[in-house]
C-alpha cells in the first residue's frame, strides 16, 4: 500500500487537523513526520474540542495506530500535557500512541535559547512560538542532538548536561533573559517519565512493514509549505521540511512509496508571526475575517494575519508537494462577504507575474485582485456539493480551474461532520 499524504499549502492553521480526523478511520496508521508543539491542530466531534500539538490527529479514531515520527521534535512537558487530555476524555491510547527512537528532544533550554534569540533580534523577530524548534533542529542538523532512543541510556544525565552546558553558553551571547530553568528543568525529567511509558519504535522498519503487510498509512504534516525550511518565506519560517519530501526523510519512507498528496487551503489565507504576505489585508475586511474565521493561534492565541487567497502561492507549493488532491476549508467564513477577491497574480519589479520572486522578503509584490461575488447566505446543513448555492460552486470551480489540480472536499465548519465530499476521492477507501 502506498503512504497518502496530508498538508498545509499556506502557512499553517488550514485545517489539517480536522480533515485528518475526518479521513483517519479510512486508514490503520497516522504519523506525524515533522515539526512539534509549534503545531496546534483543532479537532471537533461529538461536541467536544481537542487541540494537538504532538499527538498525532487519528488518537481518536479507536483502532487506529498514531506513530510520532523521527522526523518530529517532542517537547516532553507538552506531549505530557496532550496525555493527560487523553486521559481526562477517557481515550484509550494503551499501545496506539508509538514514539520513533530517533525523534528529537526539545530540551528546557532550546526554548531558552529560541525566546532569548527572538527577544534579540527586535523588529526582525520571526514570530516563532518560543517553543524551542529552531535551536533543536539546530542541534540535530549540528550533531549534537538527544533523542527518544537515548533516554534509556545510562549515561542520559551527563548527555543532558553537555548539552545543556552548551546551551548556557550560547544563552551568554544573548542580552539577559528571564528563564526559570531548575522549575523547567523539574517538569522536564518528571515528564519524561511519562514518555518513556510510550513504546518506543524502530520508526523506519515499522512503518516499512506496515506498508509490506497491506496496512493503509496516513501521513500527517504540521505548519504550511510557505513556513518550508528551504521552500518558505526565508528566514520567515520553521526549522523542517514541511513539503511531501519531509514525509521520506520524517519517517523513512521511500519517495516511490508516497500516493495521494492531499493539500489544504482554507477558502482566503492567513498566517502568524512575521514574514512576507503579499494578499495580506490590513483593513475592516481583514478584521472580519479574522473575526468571522476565529482567526486566532491554537498554539499561542496570537491573533492571525488575514488576506484573500492567493493563487501564484497556491501554484508553488502545489507544485513543490506534487498535490494530486485539493481541500478548501472555511469556506462557511465567507459567507458574509458581498464580494470575494482571488489574488490571481503579482505584479514587482514592474513587471506581471504567476512566480514567487526570490527576494520576497524583501521587495514590494502587489497582488493582481479579481473580485467575485459572494452568496451571502448560510451554508448549515448542506451535505451535498449540488445543494451549495450557485456563487459558492462557482468559487471552488474557479479555484480547480486556476489551480488545475480537482477539490474533492470542501469544509463548511469545524465539526467533523461538516464536510462536503465533491467526487469521490482515489484515497486508500
Ligand atoms: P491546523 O493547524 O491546520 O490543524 O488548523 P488549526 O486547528 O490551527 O486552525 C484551524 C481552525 O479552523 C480550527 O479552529 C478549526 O476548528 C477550524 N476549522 C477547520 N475547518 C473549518 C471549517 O471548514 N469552517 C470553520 N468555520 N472552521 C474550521
Ligand atoms: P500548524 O501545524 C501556523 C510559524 C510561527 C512563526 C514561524 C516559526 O498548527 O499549522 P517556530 O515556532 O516553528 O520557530 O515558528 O512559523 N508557525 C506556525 N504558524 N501554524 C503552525 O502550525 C505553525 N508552526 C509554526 O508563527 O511565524
Ligand atoms: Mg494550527
């Protein structure tokens, strides 16, 4: 069986997590294959409210396996607290929630070391959740990393210290930071306990046998492909390769192995922390819709950036993940826009363009707007892509037609029964 694949095609919060969920009972494993507690993923059913950060998004899905990658980061403390919301909603996780050994760990003074680097840098911060992910994969791609594998070891502790000993120094060529590390330090030790209570996984062989024997494996991304190490808004970004690529390197999965790469955008953009938006809007119209979208962190609470779709974006990172499948949500928080504008092109340097430019960051890049109209009205309780109104079907044709790639789902909520499924789908189902 081939591994399908979910991800952001914008900078993050698309929805992955709800359509994850949605989608996970079609499958017999989940793994998550990159970053770590910067993601915050939503899911809602049943009139409950669950935000992952670590835990993959099929935990709730009762005879699925959920596998944390080696391509993902653990943050021990936080993947503690996800558990205990586990417990507290009586979710069996007994042998389902598996941990690869050669994850990394995020230790109490990554996240030292990220908060006093973006106090640092001022104005130019990224905007990073302060949750240490940068320094960590710092520390991997440097050699220097701790991972799940090494906290059996007898000689932990003094890994531990080296490491730390070596972060404190590098904490010296930051101004003071305040950072409570003997409180941090406590919680971390006593949550690793915790972690160490997870199987533990040879990530690459289980999930390669899993593929041998038939089992339908789902892989699950975090943040969008515009945050992409090497694809995104440089230096605006995330320390992983969020693309499809990561998926290989995140879990050891061979490329010849990937299937369908479905790719989300929510129906307009959004993005937290700073960097490079070019349809971003900075008006009443963006403040509706951050309202009307609930646009704010699910990690951090920061009230996110809001603009229209963007389709040269849109192309990018369809082009780099090679999306065979296409999922619109929130539609629904558009439902009160008399008039809905599609960035369709960028005019900089003077000149038309469909192509990100290199020097994104830097340059002015003006969107090229058509506006369309809206269909003002509710779209509650409809189940069927026929029964949407006329304005609404016109604006997902439009988007297949500019994107050249079929939307087969449309989300209208986030509840995980709203969903309109539009074809039917090549997943593994
Ligand atoms: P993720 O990081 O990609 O999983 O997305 P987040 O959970 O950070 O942000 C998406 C937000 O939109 C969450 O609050 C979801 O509950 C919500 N959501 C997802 N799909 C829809 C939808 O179709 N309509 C509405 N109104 N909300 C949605
Ligand atoms: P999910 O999986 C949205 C953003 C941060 C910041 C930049 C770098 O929920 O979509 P980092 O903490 O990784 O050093 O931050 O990336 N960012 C996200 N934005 N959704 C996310 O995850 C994000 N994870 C990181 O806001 O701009
Ligand atoms: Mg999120």
């Amino acid at each position: 069986m081939a591994v399908d694949v979910i991800l952001g095609l914008q900078w993050g919060d698309e929805g992955k997590g709800k359509i994850v969920d949605y989608l996970a009972e079609k499958y017999d494993i989940v793994a998550r294959f990159q970053g770590g507690p910067n993601a915050g993923h939503t899911l809602k059913f049943d009139g409950k409210k669950f935000v992952l950060h670590t835990v993959p998004s099929g935990i709730f899905r009762e005879r699925l396996i959920n596998v944390i990658g080696n391509g993902v980061v653990i943050d021990p403390i936080t993947l503690e607290k996800e558990i205990k919301n586990l417990d507290d909603a009586e979710v069996n996780y007994d042998g389902r929630l598996l941990v690869s050994r050669k994850a990394h760990l995020i230790l109490p003074t990554h996240r030292f070391i990220d908060a006093a680097s973006e106090a640092a840098k001022g104005k130019e911060k990224i905007g990073s959740t302060l949750k240490g992910i940068g320094p960590t994969y710092m520390d991997k791609t440097g050699r220097n990393g701790l991972r799940v594998g090494d906290v059996v070891a007898h000689d932990f502790k003094a890994k531990y210290e080296k490491l730390k000993a070596k972060h404190l120094g590098l904490a010296r060529l930051y101004p003071d930071f305040e950072f409570d590390l003997e409180a941090e330090e406590q919680k971390w030790f006593s949550s690793l306990e915790v972690l160490k209570k997870l199987p533990m996984i040879d990530g690459e062989y289980y999930l390669n046998d899993a593929i041998k024997s038939g089992k339908k494996i789902l892989a699950e991304g975090a943040q969008g492909s515009m945050l992409d190490i090497d694809f995104g808004t440089y230096p605006f970004v995330t320390s992983s390769n969020t693309v499809t690529a990561g998926v290989c390197n995140g879990l050891g999965i061979a490329p010849s192995k990937i299937g369908e790469v479905i790719g989300i955008t929510k129906a307009y953009c959004t993005r937290v922390g700073s960097g490079p938006f070019p349809t971003e809007l900075n008006d009443e119209t963006g403040e509706f819709l951050r309202q009307q979208g609930g646009e704010f962190g699910a990690t951090t609470g920061r009230p996110r950036r809001c603009g229209w779709i963007d389709i040269p974006q849109l192309k990018y990172t369809i082009m780099l993940n090679g999306v065979t499948q296409l999922v619109v949500t929130k539609i629904d928080i558009l439902n009160e826009f008399e008039s809905i504008s599609v960035g369709e092109n960028y005019i900089y340097n003077g000149e038309e363009s469909d192509q990100l430019p290199y020097d994104i960051c830097t340059i002015e890049v003006t969107p090229v707007y058509k506006a369309y109209k809206g269909w003002m009205s509710s779209l509650d309780g409809v189940t069927d892509f026929d029964a949407l109104p006329n304005e609404a079907k016109d604006y997902v044709h439009l988007l297949e037609q500019k994107l050249q790639v079929p939307i087969t789902m449309v989300s209208t909520g986030p509840e995980r029964s709203k969903l309109i499924l539009k074809e039917k789908t090549a997943l593994a189902y």
